[in-house]
C-alpha cells in the first residue's frame, strides 16, 4: 500500500483529567463515575445524542438484572440507568419488580424496552447535572501517545482538528479502535447476519389503542434474521469482522437492500420504517487483551478482583464475576477500557456486550480512574480492595452469595 507523511500544528484546547471516548451505555457509566468521584471529565461522541446501540443502534431493551429466581444481581448505576430510562417514557416492566426485588421468588427476570430518544435525552441532562462536558459530533482520530502512556486525543470536527489532553483515557467506543491505535493487544470478533430497522404499522397502532402502551405500536423490519447463536446465518457466508472498514460496508448495504426487497412486498401503506439503527448493529467488533479475561467456565467462580457480580440474560441462575484485568493491560499506565471491548472470550463476551454488564464495567473504569488519579498509580495497579470498596459503596454487588447457586 502507498504510503504519505505529513506533519501539522494542533491546537490545544483544553485539558481533562479523564476522557472518556464513546457515548454508549458504558462510556455514559464510565463518564458519570469519574465524575462523581471528583474528575474533571470529557466525553467524546461521534453522533448527536448519547446511547449507542442502546439507542441508535435500536437495541432498547434492558436485559435481566436478575436471576430468574427473583434475586437482583446486577446493581448500582445498571438499575439507577434502567430507572431513568421509563422514568417519562413507556415501560414493560414485569409487575414483580414494579418497586424493586420482590418479596417473593419469581422466574420473571428483571427486564423493559424502553423510548430510545426520551432515554438519549435523560442521559445527557444526568450527564450535564453531573458537571460532564460532552462533545458531539466530534471523532477521535488518534490518540497520542509518549511511549505506553498516553498523553491525549487528536479530534476531527467541523471547528478543524484539535487536542484535547487528559491524565487517564477510558475506551468505550465500542469496538476498542483507540485501545489498537496506541499498540494495546486487542483480539478481533466476528458477526452474524442480522440488521434490523425501526417502524410502526396500522397493526401495531390498534395494539397500541387496545393496551395504552406506546410501546405495542413499535415493529422491527429485519434484513437478516440471525440470532445470537448463528441460528438463520446464511450457510456458506463468512461471519463479519466487525472492524475492517470494507467488512461493515459490505455488512451494512447487503442488509440495507435485503432489508428493502422484504419490504416491496408488503402494502405501502400499511406501515412505515422511521428509523435506521445509526450504528451498525454488531455485537464483537474487537476487544482488549486484558490481564484477565472472562471465560465460559467462570460461571460460579468467585474472582479476588472481582468489580461486580452478573447474571446471564439468556439462562437462568448462570451467575459470574468480572474481573478487573478485563479491563486493562498492565503495559499500558493510563489507558483502559469498558462495554463491549472489555475482555471475554467465547459466551463471556457475549455477557460482558450487553446493557448491563457493560454499565457495571463503565461504572468500575470511571471509579478506577479517579482511583488511579488519587493514588498515583498506574491504572492497572490501583488497589483492588479500595476499588471494591468503593464500587459497594455505589451499590454494586461484587461476590454473589454461594446461597444463590442452583
């Protein structure tokens, strides 16, 4: 591949104690416990409203925090973040945990859909209230870096190309694009072929008449139809490597015109697709190579650097512990990361990818940061046992009880 060289003056223009790069649900978590653990913190998005796939991407439905028997396993900013998001729109939450735990055992789980927007829109005035910058519409291009410490970001945006310094980084873009970019280790993921769009239909508007809920007017529009475990994945077709430009491309416009043909089909108006997810719906792109990562086998096993307890959102009773090491690499003294790029391998990263779990490991970053900060200490040497202090201080659950096991 030709290659060019150039060099350029940057602006400096201001200068943080924590970034936090990506406005999904981790990277908001990430942000807000830096926040209120005293640091001055920016967060970067790329789009114009906060959420990720939580929200633009379309995928609005909180997971269990529970364990199907009616024991609340994920807690701290994960219930505080599902609270705010039917706080003034539409829910479905089960009436056992209406008010919190029950009283009583239940096999319904502890889940909700939710209003994509109302929620972008909570975030951000929880954000601001918390005293976080927030920039929109602004991309990360590069961080740099000063050997394995990282001294801040280069952002592209329509005010020209700018750096912003920050003492500790926190990656939660996603896809761990900033992580590889300063020579951290990552492992990449690959996709099933699935895509979906947003819509209603006079159906779904009688259904919303008939129960009062908004939510029975909503309807997915799908391209392709492959779950979770590879099940309606074309046979014979490559899995998407969710962070090769070309691969996403082709990922994205293949579902889009599946997507239109499935659609020429139906009455034109007897529905509508108002919205396109506004980030490609890919579930591993590329996550970090931590210092630990969370296994499959993991399931019942206590973790000395546990940073919280979790269930599973697809079988009950499943129970983990997330270790901090999935969170950072100790060559690295101020960089890390959280969500979907935190590190598991195999169903443990499809644990760690979804809502809550990636909250819960937003919330242990911003906490560690300002840990990391007050310490004086890299950021993967901060002291675990205050970490977990402070993280149970926020209501975080961090070893399951050995009662809960089946």
């Amino acid at each position: 591949m030709n290659t060019i060289l150039f060099s350029e003056s940057i602006p400096v223009k201001d200068s943080y104690d924590l970034i936090v790069a990506g406005g999904g649900m981790s990277g908001v978590a990430a942000a807000l416990a830096g926040a209120r653990n005293g640091l001055r913190v920016l967060l970067i998005e790329r789009n114009t409203s906060l959420g990720g796939l939580a929200t633009i991407g379309l995928v609005n439905f909180w997971v269990p925090l529970c364990n199907g028997r009616g024991k609340q396993v994920i807690r701290g900013m994960a219930e505080e973040l599902l609270r705010l998001s039917v706080r003034h729109g539409f829910d479905t939450l089960p009436e056992a945990w209406k008010d919190g735990e029950p009283e009583k055992p239940t096999d319904e789980r502890y889940v909700t859909w939710y209003s994509s927007g109302i929620f972008s829109l909570e975030m951000l005035a929880l954000l601001k209230e918390a005293g976080v910058d927030v920039l929109y519409l602004a991309w990360i291009s590069a961080p740099v870096m000063d050997g394995d410490h990282c001294r801040g970001v280069i952002v592209d945006s329509g005010s020209g190309r700018l750096f912003y310094e920050c003492r500790m980084l926190i990656d939660a873009t996603g896809d761990a694009a900033l992580l590889e970019q300063a020579g951290v280790p990552t492992v990449p993921g690959f996709n099933y072929h699935t895509y979906y769009g947003e819509g209603i239909s006079l159906e779904g508007c009688r259904r919303a008449l008939e129960s009062g809920n908004l939510f029975d007017a909503y309807e997915h529009y799908f391209g392709g139809v492959s779950d979770l475990y590879g099940r309606g994945h074309p046979e014979g077709k490559p899995r998407y490597c969710g962070s090769d430009l070309e691969t996403v491309n082709l990922y994205l416009q293949e579902n889009q015109l599946l997507l239109l043909e499935k659609e020429k089909n139906r009455p034109r108006l007897s529905r509508t697709i108002h919205m396109l997810p506004g980030v490609p719906q890919l579930r591993e792109t590329r996550r970090i190579a931590g210092d630990a990562v969370l296994h499959d086998g993991d399931m019942y096993h206590h973790s000395d650097e546990s940073i919280g307890a979790i269930c599973d959102f697809d079988n009950c009773d499943s129970l983990y512990e997330v270790p901090y090491g999935a969170l950072v690499h100790s060559q690295f003294d101020n960089l890390m990361t959280c969500g979907r790029s935190a590190a598991g391998e195999g169903w443990g990263w499809d644990l760690l990818r979804v809502i809550p779990p990636a909250v819960l490991t937003g919330q242990a970053a911003g906490t560690a940061a300002a840990l990391a900060i007050r310490e004086g200490c890299p950021i993967a040497k901060v002291p675990i046992g205050t970490l977990q202090q402070m993280l149970a201080d926020a209501d975080v659950l961090i070893h399951f009880p050995d009662s809960w096991l089946p």
